[in-house]
C-alpha cells in the first residue's frame, strides 16, 4: 500500500459512505439544471506535484456556475491590481445569499466577487478588445487553470439567458449606483457563458490545485497567474467563498472553497492539494450536499484544517556547538584554544520566515560573551525563499558590525544575492574552511 493507495481510498470510501444519500434538491430555477442525474456524485484531489486521485463520477461533465467567480476575479486582479480592482468590488462577506443585493450603502460596491453582485462586475472589469474579446479571454483563462480547453455547454447558458432577470436586475442596480464600468447587458450575458463553461471535477480539482500551488498549474507547469493573485483569491474564498455559511465552513473545515448551484464544490489547501466534488443536490444555502460532507470528512480525517497547529517539519536548526566539539576539530592544542572561540550553527531544510527567525535566534544565543566568531553551516539548506535570505543576511551583518567575525558555509550560494556575497559575511564551500578562517582570524 502506498500514500496514492491511501488517497483514493480516502475519496472511495466518502463516495460510499455519502452515495446513497437523497438530501437536497436540485437547482431549478436555470431550467436546464434541473435535468442532472440526481445521483452523480465524483471527487477528485490534484496534489502540488500534479498527482490527480479521483473516484465516482469525476469525468462528468457539468457546468461550473458560481465556481468560475474566484478564477475570473484572479484574472481581474491579474489583469488590473488589486487597488484596482477594490475600487469596484469589496472584500467583504455579505452574510447574505449569492443572488442578494450585497452592495455598500454609501458607493453601491457589491460586498465582494464571490456574490452574483460583485461577480458580475468582475466580469465586467476583464477588458472587452477586437483582438481579445472579454468571454474568449474569460475561457482560455479557465482552461489554463484546469489544464486543457474548455468550452461551454450552450443549453445551459441559453437556459439561464431566458430566465436570469434577477442578475440582470442585480447588474442594472449596481449601474445605477454608479461602479458597475460597462453596460450592464453586455456584463450580465458574458457573466451567464462563463457559467455555462463546462468542467469535470478533476479539472476543477486542478483549478483549486492551481490556486494553492501558487498560481502555477501543477499539471502543465503554466504559471497562470502571479502568487500574489492566488493568495488574494484564496482569502476572498476563505472569508465569502460559501456565501452565508462561509464563516460556518471556515469554523469546521477550515479550507478556502467555492461552490456553485450546479453541484461543484471545491476547496484548496494552500501548498497542499486541489480538491473538487460533484454532487447536484443542493442545501438551502446552494451548496451540493454530499460534496459538503465528504470535504467536511475528509478535512477531518487528514488534519486539513488551515488554522490546525500544523505539524512542524523536522526542525531547523541542527547544532549550536564550538568548533571544538565538532568531530573534523584538529586536536591540537594551539588550534583547540581558536577553536573553542568559534561557535557553529547549522541550518537544515527550506529556510521561510519562521525558520530564518529560528537560525537568527540561534546564531544570538550562541554567545557574544565567550564566542567572537560564528559560522553559520547551510550545506544541509534545500531552498530558501527571499525573506529569509534578506533576514539572514541582515543578521549576519548585524553581528559584523557588532564586531563578531561571521563566516558561512554556503557552496550553493544561497546567501548570494545578484552576483552580491552572502553581505558582510565571509563564504566558504566547507565548514572547516569556514571554522579555520574564523580561528585564524582570533589568532591574528
Ligand atoms: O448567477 C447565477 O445564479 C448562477 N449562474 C450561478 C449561481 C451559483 O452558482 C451560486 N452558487 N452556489
């Protein structure tokens, strides 16, 4: 048995616990909506490495609904900022229902784009050109979050064309109050074909992996958009994803998750995994019932939930010693005498604020009083990201201007900041080049 075995057993057992349940209705106020089988029920995980696990009815093809809201803010954010795009539309929970008229009293802003009000005008900010129509940018968009071309299932948009005067009635209210920057018809018709785009889950599982791995596509590495927008979208989906429960869904399942009247549901681990369901039978909130419960059962049995203390990866700093304690010291008596001056601190694994705060700590405790010389020992570092190369580079000029000696042994340069050396401080390929230069130099 292998951790692949594990996951999909996970999805096939929620898939035979949750099958036979008959709660909920289907939508039916898009005609066509009410035509899906009842009974089809899939899921399916994209993990970071772009493994796709699935089970059930992941390859049915439905239409995404509301699930398209987050990916076409992330193009709006991607396309015009934030500060931009915060201009038109909030960030906000509404506590109200998707089709609600959430907009701010004073400005007429919708709450935030995960409500019908702000998605509308979302759509409405992507730009409309001859060479790039607003909706063929809208679905290649899409289709390069799931992975491959999408296209739309015309009945259902025709069905909701004919019977969506609510959102039209939304769009014309928020004109009326003043943001809504393109005509509202327009805005509305190309809000009713992204809804209509067709998805399985396993692409909508790639869409939500997609947004947790940082705006790359883990399938096709196609960095669709920057990790700034993923996490911009993410918090939306976090605090107004599922509309009146959101707070509700954050408190039991903790996952940023979107859901539409279709049945699609999906939710992110940041960093960890995309998962979708799909199940038509909705709550009276418009989310898929079983899709609820297996997500809510699996967030549970994994230990998935965001605010979860997660389990801390092997810890950062290995060692904090004097050069002489270290196995390759010379033994000789004059060197032992530099060396005991030398204190050693060595780092392993991928360096992100919280670690660079720990090899900070470290590198202050290993002793101003009887230590004049540090060597910081990175060879066991896998990556480091550019926060905790600046805050490790500050503190190792902190402690040279201090009048501390600092060496590090760093043979892949990840100190090495364009073409600059690791700051103030010394770089050696070893530690014991590193030791001895900070011995010779007492001894100087
Ligand atoms: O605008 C509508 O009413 C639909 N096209 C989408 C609504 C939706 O999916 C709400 N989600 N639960």
């Amino acid at each position: 048995m292998n951790a692949a075995d594990a996951v999909t057993d996970a999805l096939r057992e929620l898939h035979t616990r949750y099958a036979g349940l008959r709660d909920g209705r289907l939508a039916d106020y898009i005609p066509q909506l009410a035509l899906a089988d009842p009974g089809a029920f899939g899921l399916a995980l994209v993990s970071m490495d772009g493994h796709r696990y699935s089970t059930g009815d992941a390859d049915l093809p439905f239409t995404v609904q509301s699930v398209s809201k987050p990916f076409v803010y992330a193009l709006a954010l991607s396309l015009l900022g934030l500060d931009e795009v915060c201009r038109w539309v909030g960030a906000e929970p509404s506590g109200e229902a998707f089709n609600a008229i959430s907009l701010e009293p004073d400005t007429g802003r919708p709450a935030n784009a995960m409500v019908n009000a702000g998605a509308i005008v979302t759509t409405a900010l992507v730009p409309d050109t001859r060479d790039a129509p607003r909706f063929d940018r809208i679905l290649g968009f899409l289709g390069r979050f799931a992975g491959r071309r999408l296209d739309v299932d015309e009945q259902v948009y025709a069905s909701e064309a004919l019977t969506g005067d609510r959102n039209r009635a939304l769009a014309y209210l928020v004109r009326s109050a003043g943001p809504l920057p393109v005509d509202p018809v327009a805005a509305v018709e190309t809000y009713f074909r992204q809804c209509a785009v067709r998805v399985t889950a396993l692409d909508l599982a790639a869409m939500a992996a997609t947004l947790a791995n940082g705006g790359v596509n883990p399938l096709t590495g196609d960095a669709v958009v920057p990790e700034p927008v993923a996490a911009h979208v993410l918090a939306v989906m976090a605090t107004c994803g599922m509309y009146d429960v959101s707070g509700d869904w954050l408190l039991r399942v903790g996952l940023p998750a979107k859901s539409g009247v279709s049945g699609g549901l999906i939710a992110a681990g940041p960093a960890r995994f995309g998962l979708a369901t799909y199940s038509p039978l909705l709550d009276p909130a418009g989310t898929s019932v079983r899709g609820h419960l297996a997500i809510d059962a699996l967030s549970e049995r994994f230990g998935l939930h965001l605010m979860h203390n997660p389990a801390l990866a092997a810890s950062t700093v290995t060692m904090v010693t004097t050069a002489d304690d270290l196995p390759a010291a010379p033994a000789g008596e004059r060197e032992r005498a530099h060396h005991e001056r030398v204190a050693v601190v060595a780092a392993q694994g991928a360096l992100d604020f919280t670690a660079a705060e720990r090899v900070l700590y470290a590198l202050d405790e290993s002793g101003p009083q009887e230590t004049a010389a540090v060597v910081l020992d990175l060879r066991p570092v896998t990556d480091i990201d550019t926060v905790a190369r600046a805050m490790l580079r500050s503190g190792l000029d902190r402690l040279t201007a201090g009048g501390r000696r600092v060496a590090v042994a760093d043979p892949a340069g990840r100190l090495v900041e364009e073409g600059d050396e690791a700051g103030a401080a010394r770089r050696f390929a070893s530690r014991e080049e590193a030791v001895d230069w900070c011995a010779s130099g007492r001894a100087g």
